[in-house]
C-alpha cells in the first residue's frame, strides 16, 4: 500500500488526471480542502478509510501505484480530450518558489529591496494565467480557440482583465511568438531585453484596464542608476523563468483565492522581516490579523473598515472568517480602507485582486483627511473597524484643536505626545451605533498617565472610554511578534453597545506566553488563536490567562488596563511575602556570622606564625 512519502504525489496524481481543484477533490473524498492541502504538503497522512477512498479514486482516474511507494511518485495515463492541468503546488513549495525568485535577483540579505518588483511580477502572473483561464472558457463555448480569442480581443468585458498580446506569460517568457509593431516613425519597438519587455507590458495593461494604474505600473524594470540596471536582465530573466514552472500555475482552477493570498502574505511577512521599521507599517503578522477577525465574529454583509489598511490585510482576514463562519453566505462583506503610503496602497490592491475580493480602497492621510464621507461630509460609520496604525505616532495640537469632524473633544478630549488614544478616538467616530472594533497598539496605550493624579490626558481619556463602558477589552501580546518592533503591543476590543452579559466589565487577556519561539520573529500557532478568541468572547474568568474586572476596579487602579497586572501568569515563579523575607534574611545573616568567626580562627595561626618570621 502507498506510504506516506507517496500521498502527496498520488493525489496531485489524481487531480491532474481527473482535472480536479483541490477543492473539488475534496468533496470527492468527503473531506475538507485544508485537509487534502495539508496531505498534499506532507503534513497529515490519511487515515486507513480516507487512504482507501483516495487508491478507489486513483484506480478511477487510471493511475498507476506500481512505482509510487518506490520512486515517490506516480505514473498518470491521461485521458483523452482536454489536456489535464498541472497539480495544485502546496502552500510551501509556492512560498518557497517566490522567496527563492527574489534572493535570485541580490541574494537574500538583499531581498527584501526588490519588493517593488517582484511582487507586480507575481501579480501579472496571476492575472495572465486567469486570462488564460478565461478563453479556455471561451473556447469551450464558441468552439475554437482562435475565435475565443479575436472575441475576447473584441470585447473586453468579458474577461475580468484584458492582457493584450505582449503582456501575456507565455510571450513574456518566451514560450509563444509576438510580432512587435513598429512605432510612427517605422522603428522597431521589439524590446532590447527582459526588463524593457517587462516595462512595456505592464504598462499596456494598464492602457487597457485604467483601474489598475498605480498598482502594476508602480515601477521600471529597466531603471538604470549610474548606468547600470537596478535589476540584471539575466536575473530577472531567472525568475521570470522560476514563475514559468508549470507547478506554480496561478489560474482560478489552480489555486484557491485564499490559498494563493496566504504565499502572497508570506513574501510580504519575508520582506517585513528583512526590512525594519517601515516593514510594519504595511504588515501585520497574519495569525494577529485571524486573531482579531476570530474576535470580531463578522457577518454576511457587514461593512468593515481599516483606515490604516497598509496590505489590506486585516480586511481580507475579516471576509475569510465570515466565510468559514457561515459557508453558505451569498452575501460578501463590504470592505473599506484607506491608506496613506503609495507603496502600500498599491500592495493592498494587489492583494485584494489576489484573494478575488472588492475592497474600496483610497488614498490619503486618515487623521488629517478620512475618505469615506457622507455626502453632508461627516464620516461615513461601519459595522466593524479593524486597524494597526502606528503606534505612538506624534500629532500636533491643531489636528486636536481645529477637527473639522468632532472627533476627539466629544470622546474623552484632546490628547499631546503619543497618538495611540487619538486614534481609537477616531475609531469611536467611524463605528455605528451597536458598532464593534479591534486596534493594535503598543503595550503603553493602557496604562500611561496612571498615577499621575489626573493631570494626564492620555490618562483622562482612557478614563472616558472606561466611564462610557465603551472597552470591551485588552489583549497583552507575546513579545517580539510584530516585525518593526520586538515590544508586545496590545489589541484594544472596542464596542459600542456591549451585551447584556459583559455590561460594566472589561475582559483582560494575558496572551504573553501563548507564542510559539521562532527567528527571527515568534508566531502564534492556529490552535493559540482559536483558543484565544473563544476565550475572549466568552469573557469567562481563567486564571492566569484571563480576569474580569468591572468599572469601579479600573477606577481605583487608575484606570490601569494592562492585563499583567490582573492577570498574573499562573506559572510565574512565586514570590514569598515580606514576613518571610525577612526571617530568611535573619538566617542568612547569622550564617555569614558564623562562617566569619570560623574563617578568623583558621587564619589566626598562620597570622601568629607570619609574625614569629
């Protein structure tokens, strides 16, 4: 019978004989379509019933067992009619494909610099392949390929994208012929090399598709500095050629949505990873981003918003929760973000378009200019707001004094120095009533100013929230997760009309030790953010993880919210009181005695003999 080590390769196998998805094979097998992922990478293996469901379907699509426990593989007689499909690349054959593409071009110290490149070439690939996609649709219909394409040429709304000719893979890679034009004055514009091929094909998907100006035309691949190129040709030739491997097709029937935007999320977490500060202005680690979207519970439906979106990816975990909470939902989530840096932006978009989901997305400086505004100009409110903004980012006293929109004198008053505060000011402004809300902030935003006989304005706010019963809660994450720092930071839960159960209280979780170790960064583990999250919305006490205080209790601790200080890690080494400090001191002290007294009678004869000499 097929071992372990054959699994992986029978049913890519399989899939490629029968044309399936992983998730069609799924549903074949009557499994999840994590559970075939995770089979496929090697890191479940079927139980005795499942592994004869998978030979029953192996011995259907005719393919042969003979060689696989030997040689690790499969041998696959296709069938006639359409040619089958390569098999679904896993998640880390896929990750490691594009981490390996971009240490291609500098070697991996240097990696994360060419972000900017390669993360548009992933993106034309994904859209190339889709395109393709879709004429084979075409060609199914009308008949013929020919015609599907000179429709397709014809008619662009048929297609999500239109690529024109020099813009698709197999041209740009060299696997299919194109007959470059020549310009007004009879030149030839045949591109000299991969980088001008690369420059003039993103920008004629741009002529064709407006709305992705700025996304996929973000840069040059034939920049020169000093004469030279930022990027070799030969090397962008390698990865050009590594995207081109057959395994690493992105089409819709190749990959699901959500699976391709987790390989996506992994570059991004690589770049972040090798980059330092900015890296986390655009990036939360994705297992936070799960964490909070577990926390809020999203519904069909819903408006969702991030206004310091950076990749949009707390949006996008926000529609993937929804999903899996309700699987049947027809009905998407509306999501909307804004943000303020363009590279970000043009990340964010991407990774909307990846994961196949409509997020408005808008640019522009959230606390001096928020975007999404009624049409009487006061802020648009939402169901949900997510958000990771700087933290302790500095702000001037006119941002406070001169708001156009209300937003901090009417919750709590004007703040000075670290911004954490005025940005959950703000969030208060954009939830409708009834609204719920998740913010990353660093560990200080809870307890700053307290003690400091109310003449602290940070401090004073806080106590506004606490006062309004408007803190649902707090969660202390582990240290060194986030990438621009190694502090905790903390996910203030915010909520506009608690239930009936957690009126008057604030749920406090000490998530410190609740880290897997990693390098350079720890991660939570999937089991850790599930638990964590049905902790929190339980709002049940568990000692040493989480407390329940109620308003009074935050009052006489000076509206201190930090969870260390209610909830003391249970396996903390204990601390005796000072009663028995003191007698151990009194031990100790006659010990010392004692052995001084022995040490003056041991020296003294040699004392005695030294001074006979």
């Amino acid at each position: 019978m097929t071992d372990l080590l054959a699994v992986p390769t029978l049913l890519q196998a399989i899939r490629a004989a029968l044309d399936l998805t992983q998730s069609e094979l799924a549903e074949r097998l009557g499994v999840s379509f994590a559970t075939v992922n995770r089979w496929e990478g090697g890191a479940n293996k079927p139980q005795r019933a499942q592994l004869a469901k998978i030979i029953e379907l192996a011995e259907e699509a005719s393919v042969d067992l003979r060689d696989a426990p030997i040689a690790g593989g499969a041998v696959v007689t296709r069938r006639r009619g359409r040619q089958a499909k390569s098999a679904t690349p896993t998640t880390k054959p896929m990750e490691q494909m594009l981490w390996d593409a971009a240490c291609s071009i500098r070697g991996e110290k240097d990696a994360p610099k060419f972000k900017d490149y390669l993360l548009p070439l992933l993106f034309l690939k994904r859209l190339s392949d889709v395109f393709d996609d879709e004429i084979d649709r075409l060609a199914e219909e009308y008949g013929d390929l020919d015609v599907a394409i000179e429709i397709a040429d014809n008619d662009h709304s048929l297609l999500r994208f239109y690529l024109p000719p020099e813009s698709r893979w197999p041209v740009i890679s060299g696997r299919a012929q194109y007959d470059w034009p020549d310009d007004e004055r009879g030149r030839s514009t045949r591109p000299r090399d991969i980088g001008e091929h690369l420059t003039k094909a993103v920008r004629a998907v741009v002529r064709y598709n407006p709305t992705l100006a700025g996304v996929i035309d973000v840069v040059d691949f034939a920049a020169e500095r000093n004469g030279e190129r930022d990027i070799n040709p030969a090397k962008l030739n390698g990865v050009v050629e590594t995207f081109s491997d057959p395994r690493y097709r992105l089409g819709l029937a190749d990959v699901q949505p959500d699976f391709l935007g987790r390989a996506y999320e992994y570059l991004l977490r690589k770049f972040a990873e090798g980059s330092g500060q900015s890296a986390g202005e655009f990036f939360t680690p994705t297992e936070v981003g799960f964490l909070m979207a577990r926390i809020l519970r999203p519904k069909p439906g819903q408006t969702c918003h991030d206004y310091a979106c950076g990749s949009a990816g707390l949006l996008i975990k926000l529609q993937l929760v929804a999903n899996e909470l309700d699987p049947t939902a027809k009905v998407p989530l509306k999501l909307y973000g804004q943000e303020l840096q363009a590279e970000s932006y043009a990340v964010a978009r991407m990774n909307a378009i990846i994961h196949d989901m409509d997020v408005d997305l808008r640019r522009g400086d959230t606390m001096l200019n928020p975007k999404f505004r009624t049409s009487s100009g006061s802020l648009d409110q939402f169901d949900l707001a997510v958000a990771n903004p700087m933290w302790n980012q500095p702000f001037g006293p006119s941002i406070f004094e001169d708001d156009p929109y209300d937003r901090f004198v009417k919750n709590g008053g004007a703040t000075s120095g670290k911004g954490d505060w005025a940005w959950l000011q703000h969030t208060m402004s954009v939830l409708k009533e009834g609204g719920r809300a998740a913010v990353v902030l660093d560990t200080g935003a809870v307890t700053r100013g307290s003690g400091s006989r109310n003449e602290d304005k940070e401090r004073n706010i806080r106590k506004w929230f606490v006062d309004q019963d408007l803190i649902e809660g707090v969660i202390l994450m582990p240290d060194n997760l986030f990438y621009n720092t190694t502090a905790a930071g903390v996910i203030v839960v915010l909520n506009k009309r608690k239930p009936e159960s957690k009126k008057g209280k604030i749920t406090l979780v000490n998530a410190s030790k609740r880290f897997t170790k990693g390098k350079p960064k720890n991660h939570l583990a999937d089991e850790d953010v599930a638990d964590l999250a049905r902790l929190f919305n339980s709002g049940e006490v568990v000692a040493g993880e989480v407390a329940l205080i109620d308003l009074q209790q935050a009052a006489d601790a000076d509206y201190n919210l930090s969870p260390s200080k209610w909830v003391p890690q249970a396996d903390a080494t204990a601390h005796p009181d000072l009663p028995e400090l003191l007698a151990q001191l009194s031990v100790l002290t006659t010990e010392d005695a004692n052995l001084t007294t022995e040490l003056l009678k041991l020296l003294r004869p040699l004392a005695v003999t030294g001074a006979e000499r």
